[in-house]
C-alpha cells in the first residue's frame, strides 16, 4: 500500500497509509479494511494473487461475502517463482 503515498500514474494520497494504520489500530477495524480495499482499488494499486487470498481470508474473519472483497476491480501483477 505504501505504492499510494508514492508516484502513481493516477494520483499520490499523502498520507494514506497512515490514516489507514490508524483507522484500523484505533478506530474501527471493519471499516479500516473496506477502506483499505476501496484505496487499493481506486488506486490502481497492484496485488498478487497470493494477497488477494490473505485479503479473503480477513474478509471471512470479519464475516464477509465474497462480493464485500471482489466489489470493485483488483489490478493484479503476475509473480513468477
């Protein structure tokens, strides 16, 4: 995520990270982490398939569908090894 406070071809959020960080230690995990998902998303930033499995794996911990993870559009970036 750190990918967001850096170049980005669509836009930089200062700062993100840490409101984030702060959101989910502080505040309100749930909603730390659909806002964690959104700027992934909105952001373009890409994840490896192997996140998108941890992200499901805390959805399901927090009792969500599948639709509450996929809703919106991953950028993916192939991993070799």
């Amino acid at each position: 995520m750190t990918a967001a406070d850096q170049f980005n071809p669509y836009g930089s959020v200062p700062g993100i990270v840490p409101a984030l960080e702060h959101l989910v230690s502080e505040t309100d995990p749930d909603l730390g982490f659909r806002l964690f998902l959104r700027a992934l998303k909105a952001l373009w930033i890409p994840i490896t398939s192997g996140q998108l499995a941890r992200f499901e794996a805390i959805g399901e911990s927090f009792g969500y569908n599948e639709a509450v993870v996929y809703d919106g559009e991953f950028t993916f970036v192939a991993v070799e090894g």
